[in-house]
C-alpha cells in the first residue's frame, strides 16, 4: 500500500505543473520506489533536474522533473510535513 495523492497546480505562481505524494512503509521500500520513479520518468522521456533526499537515510525524497515533483514519503514523515495540508488550505 503505497496511498499516492496527486495534485495539479494550475497557478501560475507553481513551481511545477503536477505534484506526486506518495508514501512507503519504511526507509528501504522509500529508496526503492524513488528507483522505480526514475526509472519510469525515464522511460517517459521526462528528464530529472535534481533528487534530494536519496543519499542520506531519510524519511522523504523529492525528484524534480521540472514540470513534475514527486514527494516519497515514510508515514510518520508525511503526517508530520502534512503537505497536503498546505494545498488543502488555498
């Protein structure tokens, strides 16, 4: 169960076009996925600008694909930053 949440930020003020959340149950499966997200923003000819997150052992890995962000998550680290929280609020 990896509970993905999308949000489309039609703004103009939006530093991408779409944010991905999704969270992994532990700090192994977090790495992993953040794999299989490049791989399949790869695939789809989507070039990546930057990864953060993913040398150290951390609890949230973002990958900026320019016009889309991704943010990986552990559980506790996503309840914690809440960033749906913050899109929920405009």
């Amino acid at each position: 169960n990896i509970n993905v949440k999308y949000i489309r930020n039609d703004t103009k003020k939006a530093i991408a076009d779409y944010e991905i959340i999704a969270t992994a149950r532990n700090e192994r499966m977090l790495g992993a996925l953040s794999d299989v997200v490049v791989e399949v923003l790869d695939k789809h000819d989507r070039p990546i600008h930057h990864i953060e997150g993913k040398k150290a052992r951390s609890t949230w890995i973002l990958i900026d694909a320019f016009t889309i962000i991704v943010h990986l998550f552990t559980k506790d680290a996503r309840a914690e930053y809440n960033l749906e929280g913050l899109y929920e609020e405009k």
